[in-house]
C-alpha cells in the first residue's frame, strides 16, 4: 500500500510590516543626519577659514636704477 503525505500549503501572511518598519527607519536615519551631521559637516566647513590678504593702499611702481 502507498503512503499518501498532505502537506499543508505554506502560509504567507504577507502584510507590510517590513515595508512599514522600513520607511519608519530611513525616517529616523533622515531626521538623525539632518540634525546632527549635517551641522557638524558646516561647522568644520566654516572653521577652516580662507587666507588674510594684506593690499597695500599704495603701490610704488617706480624703478630705480643705478
């Protein structure tokens, strides 16, 4: 005699909550960069300060030689 073996289809109960979780995740990562990183990265921007350039009112351009 066979041996007949049912076996329940498998259930899926795919309802989003991994797509939610996700989307509430990069969320928190946005809000996170937008108010911790992204000040920092301007203040080291803003730290490095450009070059002093000294110009003088007057120039002499007159040579002398001799």
């Amino acid at each position: 005699m066979a041996t007949v073996v049912n076996n329940p289809q498998p259930t899926t109960s795919n309802n989003g909550l991994g797509f939610l979780l996700g989307a509430i995740l990069i969320i928190i990562f946005a809000m996170l960069f937008f108010v911790y990183v992204l000040p920092l990265m301007r203040s080291s921007m803003s730290a490095s300060q450009a070059p002093q350039v000294n110009i003088p009112d007057k120039v002499d351009v007159n040579v002398k030689q001799k």
